[in-house]
C-alpha cells in the first residue's frame, strides 16, 4: 500500500504504525502461531496422558463358608451383571469354601461382589474392620 491510498474509506497517509504489508502479517502470524503452540502444548499433553489409567485388574478370594457344589451356579449368576469380573478367572476350592477371581476396580469394587453374592442366597464371610474408617 503506498502513501495516500484508501483502505476502506479510510486514508491511512498520517498513521505511520499501522503496517499493511505481506511479510510483516506474515511474520506476526507466524509468531502468534509459535506462542499458541507453546502455550497449548502442555495442555494437550495433559489431557493426553491425564487418563492413561484405564483398567486395574486385581484378584481377589471370596470366603463362603456354607459353600456347596450347588452354590456355584448361583455366585456365577450373581457375578454375570458386572463386566468387571473376569468370568474365566474362576478358581474354585471346595475345601476351603472360597471363589478366587480377578476383577477390574475400575469398573467394580470388591463390595459390591461380596453383596451380589450374598443376595443370592450365599453367606459370604466379609472381612473384619480393623479401625473406625468406612467400608470394608
């Protein structure tokens, strides 16, 4: 744009700041692009790695002490409802009366596996408290 020409009904002759040329534009958004990306960075890489954590697969023994070879069909049936429980993970050991199973705490905590069992009709033996905390 030379001297004394009109951008929008404006003259911009007497407004030596204002720079209306192709390089300058350039570089500024090139700068502007610079600083967004290394203040965005960071941020992105937070909320990429912030959820990595997606599963937690533990194993677990439930105790059941009336646990008959009966009683199996019924502690399969109860633990069918949560996708959390590896249903192949069964180890059963009749003369201990105990299911050891792996879970993913993720998705379902050893509570609530005690208690779909016990609602079925099979006594589970919960763990003692050992101090005022709630829960089990």
């Amino acid at each position: 744009m030379t001297e004394g020409e009109v951008l929008v009904g404006r003259s911009y002759a007497a407004c030596p700041q204002v720079r209306l040329d192709a390089g300058y534009a350039a570089s500024t958004g090139t700068s502007m692009r610079r600083a967004l990306l290394f203040l965005l960075f960071p941020f992105a890489m937070l909320l990429l790695f912030a959820g990595c954590r997606r599963t937690d697969v533990r194993e677990m023994t439930v105790s059941m002490p009336g646990l008959v070879e009966a009683d199996k069909a019924k502690v399969v049936e109860a633990l069918a409802k949560y996708a959390g429980v590896e249903k192949d993970s069964y180890k059963w050991d009749m003369d201990a009366k105990t299911l050891t199973l792996r879970y993913d705490s993720m998705q379902v905590a050893q509570a609530n596996i005690r208690y779909a069992i016990d609602e079925k009709g099979v006594k589970v033996a919960f763990p003692e408290k050992k101090d005022d905390r709630a829960g089990h």
